[in-house]
C-alpha cells in the first residue's frame, strides 16, 4: 500500500489552448478566454461570457480522431487524454501493464440530449436517437476508452465539481493497492443550456469577466475542457525509463455535510479536506508553495475557501492564485485541468496569477499572487476542487 | 482483510425483510417494475422528505435502513454507484429549460439534478464528513462501489463503508429506452421468450464493514468487471485469484433478463460451474444499470437465512445442498460484466 504514484504525462484542453503548452503560455501572458459563445446553443448568448474553446463539434471530431455527431465532451476528453499519453511516451497497444482510463464528467451527452428533447417533448416518437443514445456520463468514458484502446479498467466518476480531482484520487488508489500500473485520470465537460441555465438560476452567473478573490466578486464564468494525468508506479516509472513531473503525494475527499450546493461559512468540508491531504503527504503546512485554489468567483467559494486555508495554515499561508479567471469553471474538468497545471508550475518553477483583483477580500488576510512569479523553486503544490453535495478534494504534488 | 456485509436497506420491485427467509415473490405480467416504496415515516424526517425527489427519498431512504439494520449511526465513508443519476430531475429542468426558452427558471430541479445528489444528501442527513464518491459507470456503477469499499478496508481498520447502487426509471426513460428496443411488448411477462428484456428500477444499500457481528449476513470474497471480450477470462481468474475451483461454487445468481437475444449467452458464460445451483433475480427487479445490488441483497438474504425458495431456481437446477460459496454474475446489456464472489459465514 506504500506505493509512490507518479504523473508521467500532461494532457490539457480549454478555452486558453489546444494543449499543454498553449494553456501555459496563456496562463503566463495573462490571457483569458472568456467572451460571449459562438457555438453554444443559447438564447443568452449575449447575456454571460462563457470560456468556450473556439471549435465546432466537427473541427474536434476531427482533432480527436473521432466520428462525428459525438457529445461535445466526448471530443474534450480524447484530445486531452491523448495529449498525455503521448507526452508520457507510453505505448498502450500491447503493453503488457494493467493500464486504466478513470475519468469524470458531469453531464455526460446532455449537449446532444437538449437537441433530441426538443423534438420528443413535442412527439415522443421524434427525436433522433443517436441524440441521447450516448446520455449516460458513462457512454462519453466508454466511447473514449474505445478509442484509447483502454480496457483493463475503466470507470466514470461523477461528484459534481470536485469530478475529475476524484479520478486522480482513485487512479492513485489503484496504483497503490497494486491494482493498476498506468492510470489516465481527469475529466472532461462542455458547455452546454442545462448547466448555463441551471447556474442561472442560482443567480452565481457573472454578466462580466469573473474576478476570484476580488472583494466585488460577482460569480462564475463557465467554462469547458478537459485535463488528465497519467498516473504510473514505481515498477512502470523504472522499467519504462519515464520521466516524471511530479509525486502524488497526499490527497483527501471530505463532505461538508451543510447544504446541497453552499459551502459552510468556515469551510469545513474544505478544512478537512486540505488537512488529511497534508496529514497523507506527511507535509508541515509551510512545506506547500503554492495552492492553486478552487476560487470559482461566487461570493461563497472564495470567502469559505478563504477562510478554509486561514484555518489550516495561519500565518504561514503560501502563495495562492485561481486560474479559473482564466479557463472559466469547468466543472467536472476543472480538476484534471488544474492538475495539469500544477505539475507545470514546478516543472517551470513559476506561480500563475490570479486575475482581476482590484480590491483583494476584506476578511481574508492574505491577498492572492497578483502578477506572474518566475524562477520560484516549487516543489509542493495544492489543488482545491469543491463540489455542490459538499464534495471537497484537495491534492497535493510534489516535484520529482 | 476479511469484509462482511452488515446491514442492508432495499427498495425494489418486491417489499421484504432481508433478515427473514425469502418468499415467493408476486410476478408481474408486463415489462416494468416500479419499485414498492415503503412507508418512510421512521427513516426520513417528513419535512426533509418532502423536498426530495423520488430517487434521492429511495437512496436516503435505503441508506438509513441499512444503517439501522446494521446498528450504527453513521458510516466512516460513502461510496455510490448510479448510472442514470437523478432523471427526473434532469427531465423536469430541461423540459422547462426547452419549453420556457430559456427564460423563468427556478433552481430546485437544477440543484437535486447532480449525480451526486444522493450519496450528498445521505452526508447531508446524518452529518458525515467523510469521503463521499459516486461512480457512473453505466453496468459497472454500483460493482465500482463495491470494489472501493474492500480498498478501504484493506487501508483502514474499525470503519464502516456504506455502499449502494441506485436508479430510477422515468416515463420519459421507458419511452426512450422502449424505441431502443430495449424492452418486449407490453403484456410480455419475463418468462416469455421474446426479444428485449423488462424495465426496472431500485435502491439498494449497504454496511461494509471488517468486524464480523451477529448483524453480518455475508462475507464479501472478492467483485470484478469486465468487458464482453473477457469474461472467460475473468471467470478463471476470480476463482484461482480466492483459490476456488468452478466446482466449489454453490449457487450462482445470474442476471439473465429475458431477452432471448443475449439469456443464452449469458447462461453459457458461468456453465462451467458444474456444482451450482443457478438462480435468477432480474425478474422481481428488471433490468436497470445497477441491479447488481439488487442481487448482492438476494444472495445475502439467502446466506443470512440459508434459504433459496424454489421460485428463483432457474430451470433444469436443483436445490443447493450447500451455500459456501456464491457468486454473482451480472451483465448489463450484454457490455458491462460483473462477478461478486461471497462466502457463507464460518461463525
């Protein structure tokens, strides 16, 4: 059970980039994607800003290597898994490792489902059902994991926001109970009516650029993406000569056990996530160099988040930035995405910014990392994702 | 390290105790089963239940039965299995969301529309703050589960795991899944040899835990999937991996489900279990993506009680002369293949 779980491979997607290396390089230059949609299906196109990839379903079709006519997540979650794989240098076709695809999404082919109920609420013999045949959150893995070639394991993690940081518990779970040898972790969403209208509803929309950690924070931007790590032991990390980003060193899922979609106003969920991750890790709180929070920019997140790490680490708090300033929530992505993150954040030794702060929060006393730090020796990082249903995971990586 | 099966809560097609013999169940005569709900007064208090929708009032309906039946307060972790997650819901916000443009939204349908609701809600009622998963991985959702809470508990000693698998069928999922072809004809009962199988729907939970008490129906050997393509395979290796021959198998519940297109398939997938005793349970339960539980409920029941009434022994099978060793074996549309394996208790 005491095995060490390395990440071997980089896979990223979102508003910001294609890839990996374009997602850096925007978070560098302070680039976001947020902007009104092109390709989403809305009536209030001209009323949020989403952070939307600037792709047709068919030009990502095409990317992924895939037919068409798939959800949109289905696209997200094979360029990006592929991108891993390829960065990690592992060859699955008749690799002789139990290899894994975990991945998450939160609404699976719901982009396609609006299109056939459209049709069937009018006519229930209507509707074309290749429309919903993929609904489940489980057909978009499935359908990846086919084209992956992936089958030793595979299964769907679903928890709302803290997803696809679930999957890389779970793939690190494996690994150190010697299940699997190579897992592919994250997740995948993308924009779609349900999730734009149904944050609607829960007035957290901003009308503008999200500002995390800004005192005047008005709520979230969606955005969509997908992120994965490949996940590998010891034996793999040796035998196939590997390189490596980072050490998975702690991780922890706790509940809030409050309220289905708020946080508790002194984040305990959060606090007891963050504190058995560190506990896993065998870190002192002053060992973590950076967090890269959760920081949605609703007024609840960042102040429990806030209030979480004043609680866990004093007056030793590390330097902390959101970057969904720039990607936008991307829900179940949003911690495969930033995990990615992470790892290139010690890999390159730099500390991302968090945008648009003009005013830092008032309770809070420390104030988010404001413009790029460079030439900083990360070696632990925490990543945050927080969920509606309570669901809190933090992880922590450690640069190899 | 050893898992037992403490405590279960189950709502399904069939209102039974799980701690008494099994009877006959009432068959049905058309292609769907709706689950009996119970009279949920003693397990949810009647102001938090009526803001609940159907499938999370049978999930945390279920989990506190399981809870109760199991003589603890609240578990260590929670861990679920749904492939559908909450349709209704889903249904309701986006028929408003389609039919409204847009526009006069409220969030509740939106809010208990989550994947994780359940397993959430469950934390939410009784105040747990522990580790809290929802896998939704169509045939393989609840098996997930399963093959989590035995991680757990090789990791930590003295907890409890609550585990479960829930699922609801909606007019509008019948309607779709019935132009898949998925079910028979209306009047078809599951005994007729006909294409497409009987719809269903459930909620079943259960305590996992190390500790073997006068509670423990069951011991938990071992749960594995698997693909179509390696079924054979996966046979063999659940049963040399916990050092069994296919003969020491007893009793084998099987999720054949009636449709003539895939039961002899499936049935010739376990006939190389020369001594068991095959027994069926999709009948009472249909068929729904995590009905796997159903079965883990069946055959707990039945080593509990050591008891096998004659109405779930599929044809040309005899009466167990023994209930050492059963195995589960579950597929979900032919695609998604699961075996769990449990062991009667040693006492």
């Amino acid at each position: 059970m005491n095995h060490s779980v390395w990440i071997s491979g980089l896979g990223v997607i979102s508003s910001i980039g294609m890839n990996t290396n374009e997602n850096i390089d925007s978070l560098r230059n302070e680039k976001s994607g947020v902007g009104y949609p092109e390709f989403l299906h809305t009536l209030h196109k001209k009323d949020f800003p989403v952070c939307e990839i600037k792709k047709s379903n068919d030009e990502l079709a095409e990317i992924a290597g895939m037919r068409k006519e798939l959800p949109r997540t289905t696209y997200l979650s094979s360029i990006a898994a592929q991108e891993a794989i390829k960065d990690a240098g592992i060859q699955l076709e008749g690799s002789s490792f139990r290899i894994g695809f975990i991945s998450a999404n939160t609404l699976g082919g719901m982009d396609t489902s609006e299109f056939f109920y459209e049709e069937f609420l009018k006519d229930n013999t209507q509707g074309h059902l290749r429309q919903v045949i993929n609904h489940e959150c489980g057909s978009i893995t499935e359908l990846v994991a086919k084209h992956l070639g992936i089958r030793h394991f595979v299964t769907t993690i679903s928890t709302a926001c803290s997803s696809s940081a679930n999957s890389i518990i779970h793939g690190s779970r494996m690994i150190k109970h010697d299940m699997l040898d190579i897992v592919i972790a994250g997740g995948a969403d993308a924009l779609c009516r349900f999730t734009l209208n149904g944050f609607n509803t829960l007035m957290i929309l901003d009308t503008e650029p999200c500002k995390p950690f800004d005192e005047n924070r008005k709520g979230l931007n969606l955005g969509e993406g997908a992120g994965y790590v490949v996940l590998v032991s010891d034996k793999v990390k040796t035998a196939l000569g590997l390189k490596t980003y980072a050490k998975v060193s702690g991780y922890a899922n706790a509940n809030d056990a409050f309220h289905q979609t708020a946080s508790s106003p002194e984040g305990n969920g959060n606090y007891y996530a963050m504190s058995q991750a560190l506990e896993m890790s065998g870190l002192n709180t002053n060992d973590i160099d950076y967090i890269n929070a959760h920081g949605t920019g609703t007024s609840n997140n960042d102040s429990s988040e806030g209030i979480a790490i004043e609680r866990l680490f004093g007056n030793t708090i590390p330097m902390v930035s959101s970057t969904k300033a720039n990607t936008g929530h991307t829900l179940g992505a949003c911690g495969g995405i930033e995990a990615v993150y992470c790892c290139m954040a010690m890999s390159q030794n730099i500390i991302y910014p968090s945008l648009r702060i003009s005013t830092p929060i008032k309770e809070l006393n420390f104030i988010p990392v404001a413009s790029l730090i460079e030439s900083h020796d990360v070696k632990h990082v925490m990543s945050n994702s927080f969920g509606f249903g309570g669901n809190c995971t933090s992880l922590i990586f450690s640069k190899a | 390290m050893a898992v037992f099966i403490n405590g279960i809560g189950s709502i399904s097609g069939q209102l039974f105790d799980t701690r008494h013999s099994l009877q006959e169940f009432e068959s049905h005569d058309t292609n769907r089963i709706t689950c009996k709900e119970p009279d949920y007064k003693d397990l949810v208090p009647p102001m938090q239940l009526r803001r609940m929708s159907r499938v999370v009032r049978m999930g945390v309906a279920s989990a506190k039965a399981a809870l109760k039946d199991a003589g603890i307060e609240k578990p260590t972790i929670i861990t679920m299995g749904t492939s559908y997650g909450c349709l209704a819901d889903t249904e309701v916000f986006l028929s408003k969301l389609l039919t409204q443009d847009e526009t006069m939204l409220t969030p509740t349908s939106f809010i208990q529309s989550t994947h994780n609701t359940v397993s959430g809600q469950i934390a939410l009622m009784i105040g747990c703050h522990g580790h809290n998963f929802t896998y939704v991985h169509r045939g393989h959702s609840f098996e997930t589960s399963l093959q989590e809470s035995i991680m757990w508990l090789n990791e930590q000693e003295d907890i409890n795991v609550l585990i479960g698998g829930v699922d609801e069928m909606t007019m509008h999922s019948f309607e779709i899944m019935s132009r898949f072809g998925t079910f028979k004809k209306e009047h078809d009962a599951f005994d007729i040899p006909s294409e497409g199988t009987i719809a269903g729907e459930g909620a079943n939970m259960f305590v996992v835990s190390n500790q073997q008490n006068d509670h423990t129906y069951a011991e938990v050997l071992d749960v594995c999937m698997c693909m179509t393509e390696d079924v054979s395979t996966q046979l063999d290796h659940i049963l040399s991996k916990n050092n069994l021959n296919a003969s020491d198998i007893n009793v084998c519940f099987v999720g054949v489900n009636g449709d003539n297109r895939y039961d002899e398939e499936i049935f010739n997938n376990v006939s190389s279990l020369s001594n068991a005793t095959f027994a069926g349970f999709k009948k009472w339960c249909g068929e729904y993506p995590t009905s796997g539980a159903f079965a883990l409920t069946l055959a707990s029941t039945m080593l509990y009680t050591k008891h096998l009434p004659e109405q779930f022994i599929l044809s040309n099978s005899k009466q167990p002369t023994d209930f050492n060793y059963v195995l589960i074996y579950n597929h979900y549309k032919n695609q998604y293949h699961s075996f769990t394996l449990l062991k009667k208790l040693s006492n």
